[in-house]
C-alpha cells in the first residue's frame, strides 16, 4: 500500500526570521560589495585594516546567510515515512479497513457486490476522516446511549437503531432547516402524530425519553410495512409512504436493489459505517480510554 506521509514545518515564526535574516544579509552585503567597489574605483587609497574589516563583515554575513538558508525550517513531501520530528507533524494517509462482512439489525449487507462495496467504502472514509466530529460524537455515547439502549430493547427494536440517531443529530439537540428537531429529528406533526407533547410552552422532541419512545413507535411500524429493519432505517430518511411508493414502482423488497432519493442511497451506509467505527474504534484510528468519554448528566430532583 503506497502511504504519503506529509512533513510540514509546526513553527512558521522560524520561517520568518530566517526569510528575515536572509534579506538582511543580501542587503548589508550588497552595500558592502558598493562601498570596495567605490572606494578601489575612486583610486582612493583604503587602509588595509578596514579593507580587511569590511571584507570579514562581507564575509560572516555571506556565511551566516547561507547558514540560515542551510538550516531553513523545511516544508516537504516524501512519501513514505514513520518518523516525528519534535517540530514536525506528520500525516500518514491511507484508506480505513474494510471489514469482511457487514450487517443491519441481523440483516445482511451483500458486500459482494461492487456497487454495494463502493457505497459503504465511501461513508467508511468519509466517517473515518472526518475524525473531529467522529471524535466528539463517539466521546457522547456514553452519556447517551444508556438512555436510548434500554427503551430500544423495551420496545423491540434493534439495538443498530442507536446509530441512525447519531447519522440523524450528531445526539445534539438540533433544528434542521425543514424544522426538524431533537435528537430523532422530529417534524412538529409528525412527533404530535406520534404522541410528543408540542407546543408553544412544551417540545418533547428534546425530551431524549420521549423522542426515543416515539421513534420506536414509528421503526416498528415501518417495518411492519415494508418489510425489513433495514427498508424501516430508509423511511426513517425519506418516509414511509414514499419508500413504499419506490418499492411498488420498481417491484423491488430490498434496499440494496432500489434506486432512491440520493440522500436514502447513501443513509443506510452511513449509519452501518457509523456502526463499523464506533464498535471497533481503535482500528479506525479513534483510541479512546474510559476516562475520555463524557459521563452521563447529574440532575437535581
């Protein structure tokens, strides 16, 4: 595997002191080679002392120039590499493990098909690199999760359901431009139609209980409907009814034979490739100690 590592210099002032000290030594020795040239051109006779004193200075400016030219902060691309420097940051490249074999709440992902392959590989790399968010989304699991883990199960939903909630809200308590809110990103009929309190005074979308509840409520429901969790996951991103709408138009029972809505084409894989990073982090580069994770709120009652 070819790896590009990039070595970039951490301390730009040393790059500006040195482009500094380079200038001062091009101009003191340019002045200094006009003042001889005069002087010898003028036939005025020079003492030997400051002859040879102008001609050191000329000299150590010259030598201290190509010194500081010599040991310039470097910026370079060599590829490949395993070595830090104190003062260098290095960045090695390379794509994410790709696993095996893949599943949805028990349902399998046929990885050997190369649209299929393609389509999770991207959202592998994408979730992969996009390790500031990644990291901070993966630090709030453990203050979320135990709250969202034990309803799916009340409620016999597959515990893969935890996922779609981050691809839905990054579990922050959000508004999307539609106007969809909380962390299961309700629309206002929608949660009223499945039960959330909405109103000028209470939104239960931000009640993380609440919200769960309702959401489970609806998965099952599409499921029912449609067939499959995996089919359930897709109506979450582009509705029921139109997810059935696709379905009877193509004649097609499985998400990975539907042509879809752009968005629902790539939501299933984000969420399974969500799944792959945060159930096997360090090998997707995130290594996290308990400590690291952000624990659940204390609340007075």
């Amino acid at each position: 595997m070819d790896v590009v590592s990039l070595q970039l210099s951490v301390n730009s002032k040393q790059h500006f002191f040195c482009n500094l000290k380079l200038t001062f030594t091009f101009i003191v020795s340019l002045l200094s080679s006009h003042f001889l040239f005069i002087m010898k051109s003028s036939s005025i006779i020079i003492p030997k002392k400051i002859f040879f004193g102008v001609l050191v200075i000329l000299l150590v400016f010259i030598g201290s120039g190509l010194f500081a030219f010599i040991k310039r902060p470097a910026v370079t691309v060599f590829m490949p590499s395993t070595e830090v420097a104190d003062s260098v940051y290095s960045i090695r490249v390379h794509p994410p493990v790709f696993p095996k074999e893949a599943n949805f709440c028990g349902e399998d992902v046929p990885l050997q098909l190369p649209d299929i392959r393609e389509r999770f590989d991207k959202e592998l790399i994408i979730n992969t690199y996009l390790q500031g968010s990644s990291l901070l989304n993966m630090k709030q699991t453990m203050r979320w999760f135990p709250i969202i883990e034990p309803i799916l199960k009340k409620n016999g939903v597959p515990d893969d359901f935890k996922y779609l909630c981050i691809a839905e809200s990054a579990l922050q308590q959000v508004v999307s431009r539609a106007g969809a809110s909380g962390f299961w990103q309700f629309m206002t009929e929608t949660g009223k139609q499945y039960n959330l309190e909405i109103n000028d005074e209470v939104d239960e979308r931000y009640n993380v209980e609440a919200a769960t509840e309702a959401a489970c409520v609806y998965l099952k429901k599409s499921k029912d409907l449609l067939g499959s969790w995996t089919l359930a996951a897709a109506a979450y991103n582009c509705g029921t009814a139109g997810c059935s709408n696709f379905m009877e138009k193509q004649q097609q029972k499985n998400y990975y034979d539907l042509l879809l809505p752009e968005e629902t084409m790539r939501y299933v894989f984000r969420i399974l490739a969500i799944k792959e990073i945060y159930t096997h982090p360090k090998r997707y580069g995130f290594d996290l100690e308990a400590s690291d994770f952000y624990p659940p709120y204390q609340y007075k009652t």
